[in-house]
C-alpha cells in the first residue's frame, strides 16, 4: 500500500441526522434531534445532512423538518443540507434558509418505483427541474445514486447504468455525486473500481461514496475507495439508519470509526475524535432500533 498516494485531508459528509434516524419507529422529539446536530457541528463536522423534506406519510421521523432546520445552531463554514425527493421539498429548503440540498435516484428501476413512485427517467427530469430552480436561487445539488453496488429487488446492478445516471446529474449541475450501497452488497473490488470508473468519467462533480454496514466490510470497501481516488466519505454518527424501502438495509458506516481510521493512517478529517465519539453515543442513545456496529461503539 502506497502512503504517498493518499490525500493529506478527508471530508466526511455525515448523514447520521436524517439517515441515521429516518426509519426509527418511534417520533424522536425535535430537541434531541436539534441537540445532535449541534453536537456533530461541535465536534467538528463541516457537512451535514440535517433532514428531509419529505411527505410525513412516507417518513414520519422527518415531520419536524422545519422546525429542526430553525432550531439548530448555524456555524459559519460549515453547510448544513436537507434531502428533499421532489420540488416541494425544493420549496420547503428555500423556506427554510439553507443553502444546500440533496437529491436521490435509484440505478435499479425496481428501487427506484419502490423508493420515489416513480421511473428512473422521470426521476431524472424531476432533478434536471431542481437543479434549475436550486440555482436560480442560489442553493447547491448533491445528488445521491442509490443501489449502485447492488439491488434487494434485482440483484445485479450494471455499472453502466450508474455512469449513465452520474453523467446526467452532473450535467444538470449537481456538483458531487455520492454513490450508495444501499444494503450492504459492495465488495472491495467493487468498492475500488465503480468509484474509479465513475470519478475517471466525470469532469466537473466531485465524487463520493456512501456504505452501509456489513460484518465491518463497510470500513474496507471506504479504504478500496480511497485508493480508487475518493476523497468524500458519507457516515452517520453511531451508525445508524438504514432505507425504510429496501429489504435487508443495515445501519450506516458509523462515522467516528471511519474517522479514527483515518487518523490512524495520518489522513485528517477536521474532525475532534473524542467529541464525534460522544455524539455517536448520543445517537445511538435516540434509537430504538440501534444496529450494533460490527466494531467498537465505546473508547
């Protein structure tokens, strides 16, 4: 393994307040949904998705979407996001002030009509529509591609798809796009090479990946992907979550483990480990349904 090949710096896009929390049964209040943001901003998470603004009849967890955007402690430099799945969440976000939001496709067509209601294709005009609207208001489009490295409903997925797919948001004007193993079907050699592939083709929209858990294999397939190029990591506090619309979806890669493995290898965050430990307890104490990590929860 050639160090000198490794980026100095990392980023760590963490997700752990809306996908970290999305499918828990049980209505988690809005202060402590407040209270962990301002947490993970404290330890030092420059990124982070803070909610969806989704119908509550399909996510009830992220009824409280305004109200936690209002709520949370703004830190100058640090971008605060919001999932939205169509243009009424688009208005939602613009409502609500913030200055990014992300967007979701599914490269399996099954997923994606299970996931959104919807075709791919027509999930393709409706961002192309966001993207247009995003910038004439001066907000910014990361977009999600969701079951790149395998679907729960069709099994294989063609890496062509998900180029096709990455392609076309970056020409609508998403300027990073992540690209999710929605439950847990990546490998190592998957891990290195669809990222190098899709990073290789793209010109303008940086590149990240997101993994979700799998026996620890989730922290292999993040450093296959960091030798591929990737410099964009997404993790959720205490590894939570997991998609309420795929059979089988674990808890995300926890990110203050992702983080230490990064330090340990002399790649930094900006990330204070023992603050990002502690809010990941904290998360994990929201939960009820709590995947177990495959790897330490305490330190």
């Amino acid at each position: 393994m050639d160090k000198s090949k490794f980026p100095k710096k990392v980023s760590i896009f963490e997700v752990g307040p809306r996908d970290g929390l999305q499918p828990e049964p049980e209505f988690i209040p809005t202060e402590k949904k407040i209270e962990l943001i301002n947490r993970l901003t404290d330890a030092g998470c420059q990124r982070i998705e803070i909610t969806s603004f989704v119908h509550p009849k399909w996510v009830p967890q992220m009824a409280d979407a305004k109200q936690v955007a209002a709520g949370i402690r703004y830190k100058e430099g640090v971008t605060y996001s919001a999932l939205i799945p169509n243009m009424k969440g688009l208005e939602l976000a613009i409502e609500s002030g913030l200055k990014e939001v992300v967007t979701i496709i599914s490269a399996s067509e099954s997923h994606n009509k299970k996931n959104l209601n919807m075709s791919r294709e027509d999930s393709l005009k409706q961002i192309e529509q966001i993207n247009k609207v995003a910038k004439e208001n001066g907000i910014k489009v990361r977009s999600y591609i969701a079951t790149v490295f395998g679907c729960p409903i069709e099994g294989y997925v063609d890496p062509k798809v998900v180029l096709d797919i990455a392609l076309a948001l970056e020409s609508f004007g998403s300027y990073e796009v992540s690209l999710g193993d929605t439950t847990g079907m990546a490998n190592p050699i998957s891990a290195y090479e669809i990222p190098k592939m899709i990073k290789e083709k793209l010109t303008k929209a940086e590149v990240a990946v997101h993994y979700h858990k799998f026996n620890g294999l989730e922290f292999a397939n993040n450093l296959a992907s960091l030798q591929a190029g990737i410099t964009i990591f997404d993790g959720a506090a205490g590894g939570l979550g997991g998609c309420p619309y795929a059979p089988g979806a674990k808890g995300n890669c926890q990110t203050e483990i992702l983080v230490e493995m990064f330090h340990r290898m002399g790649i930094e965050t900006g990330i204070d480990l023992e603050k990002i430990i502690e809010a990941g307890k904290y998360a994990q104490s929201l939960s009820t349904l709590l995947f177990q990590c495959d790897g330490r929860s305490e330190h």
